[in-house]
C-alpha cells in the first residue's frame, strides 16, 4: 500500500504533522535521516515523499543529514516518485545566497548583502556595505541563530577575535544592511500546496531568534507586576491580511518547485518590503494558531492526503489499462 513518507531528522517539529495524519487516517512512515545508507540501485517504495530536512540541523548533531537527504531526493526524483520539497527546495533551503539570488530573480528585493570567507573578508565586506548599522548571519542557519547587529566595524571586529564568533558550517558569513523597522517586529508568510495560507507577525524587541515553533519559541512577554493583555505573544497571526507581495511569492514558490514554505520579510522606515529568509522546513505556533482557527499542521495532513490518493488513483488507472 502507498504511503506518506515524512523525511526529517527532528521529531519535535515533526510530532504535529503525524498526529495530524493519524487523525486523518493517513497510512505514514518517518524516515529519521540523521545517517542511513540509500542503495542506488534499488527501486524506491510508492508513495510520496515530503522533506522537512532544516538547514540548523547540525545545530543538533545531525550534521550531514542534509547531504544525506540530497542523495536521498536525488534517487527518488531519478524513479519519478512524487516528492513534496525535493532537491530544488533543499538547493535553497541551506543557502541564503541561492535564496536570494532566486527572489531576485522572481523580481522580489532583498536587503544589500555580501558573502564573506574568512574574518579578514568579513570586515573587508561590511567596508564595502557603508551601511550605518549592518547584521552578520550564517548562509547556513535557522531558527535566526548567528545573527549580530553591529553599529561600527571595531565592534565587528572586536566581535570576530572574542570568544562569542560562531564560525558558520558552511564557512559563509553573510554580511547584511540592517533594516530599521518603524515598530519591532518581522511579518512571515506561510504557504501549503504553494498557496498563500496566513501571515504571522513576529515580535523582535528581545532578539532574532524567530522560529515559530512550539519546542523553540520564546515565551511569552510578561509584566513583572502583572499580566499583560494576551495580544502581547510573540507570534500572532494577522486578520484579512493583503499584501500585492503575496502574488510575488506564489510565483516564485512555483518556479523554484517549493510547495511548503515560510517566507520572512520586514518593512523599513520608509515603508519599502524587504524578504530577507524562505524557510522550506516551516513550522507552526499552537498558541498563535488556536486564538486565530487556523491550523498549518492540519491543512499539511490534507494536502499530504489529497497527493496520496492522487498517486493512488494513477496508479489503480494505470493497473487497469
């Protein structure tokens, strides 16, 4: 019997969408590929394959897991499998060069940036920038991890010889203009199917780490004196939200064949868009989610279910011709 094969390699961001599935009824199976070995010469099992390998997974000692699903996604696109995220969606999901390159190709603005090899480079690139305050980040990243806001270049440099440098896997440092947002907070952009779904706003007057999900989120801001009104959460999903961009991104999540995908962008003082992070491993925050009715997990378990029997009604046509 076909199935849905969860390609992943952390089960706390992937507990959500299983427990969605069995509640839908849908026959699963997980693929944990933190190692493993993928005989090459064997014929992949039917079914259809969803990735939700995350560029941070080396942040939890799953260091080759990406390049391990790379092989993966190769030998079940070379047998036509039907795979959700494959390896154009991976390309971009562990580079934020290729991401950007790729929205700038879509005709979508990015913040200024250059790619930088060494500490020595890294100062030479924020020289360049001119910017009055600039952000390092890894090309490699999630969950916002290694991202610094600088104001002076001695205070980057101080920062690359100190003990606080955190060297980047893939040995890329990104150096960024920094966006000066009106109020502190970032807008994300969450797509299933490769459709718009709902935007989230995200708070960031305590810091860039802005990953959604529930095993990483940061709490709640409270008052010490008392409790602050509920509309104080960190992540809350906007109402009726319309943005043109939307249409912007649908387009380029079809042209890069992504059909999951969190889209992060930020507005400037001056009112200008920017996208600064496609996030193809994209998650959900259950208390956002309850006090707005949508349910991200919930809309991923039925298009899993609608591309499953979708392979299953071919496969039936094709037994009976």
């Amino acid at each position: 019997m076909s199935k849905v094969y969860v390609i992943h390699e952390n089960s706390e961001w992937t507990e959500h969408l299983t427990k969605r599935l069995e509640e839908l009824e849908v026959p699963y199976e997980e693929w944990f590929l933190d190692q493993g070995m993928v005989d090459l010469t064997a014929e992949p099992p039917e079914g259809i394959f969803y990735s939700r390998i995350s560029a941070s997974s080396h942040t939890r000692d799953h260091r080759y897991a990406p390049e391990l699903t790379e092989a993966v996604l190769a030998w079940l696109e070379r047998h036509g499998r039907t795979v959700i995220n494959g390896s154009s969606a991976l390309r971009l999901e562990l580079s934020k060069v290729n991401q950007y390159m790729a929205l700038n190709e879509a005709g979508i603005r990015t913040p200024r940036t250059l790619a930088a090899v060494g500490k020595e480079q890294i100062v030479a690139a924020a020289e360049k920038l001119h910017a009055a305050s600039f952000i390092t980040k890894h090309n490699r990243a999630g969950k916002g991890l290694g991202v610094q806001l600088f104001h002076t270049i001695d205070g980057l440099k101080e920062y690359l010889d100190g003990p606080d440098f955190d060297e980047p896997v893939d040995g890329i440092t990104l150096v960024q203009e920094y966006i000066q947002a009106p109020e502190p907070y970032i807008t994300r952009c969450e797509f299933i199917d490769g459709k718009f779904l709902y935007a989230v706003q995200v708070d960031t007057s305590e810091g860039f780490e802005l990953c959604p999900a529930d095993a990483c989120a940061i709490d709640d801001l409270f008052c010490p004196a008392g409790e602050q009104p509920e509309d104080q959460s960190k992540f809350r999903i906007v109402e009726n939200f319309n943005q043109p961009i939307i249409e912007k991104y649908e387009q380029f999540l079809a042209e890069n064949g992504i059909r999951v995908a969190g889209i992060e962008f930020i507005f400037s003082e001056d009112g200008e868009l920017f996208t600064y992070d496609v996030n193809t491993n994209t998650n959900y925050n259950s208390e956002a989610e309850a006090k707005a009715g949508q349910y991200g997990m919930l809309e991923m378990a039925r298009f899993l279910k609608r591309e499953l029997e979708a392979v299953q009604q071919k496969s039936d046509t094709c037994q009976v011709v």
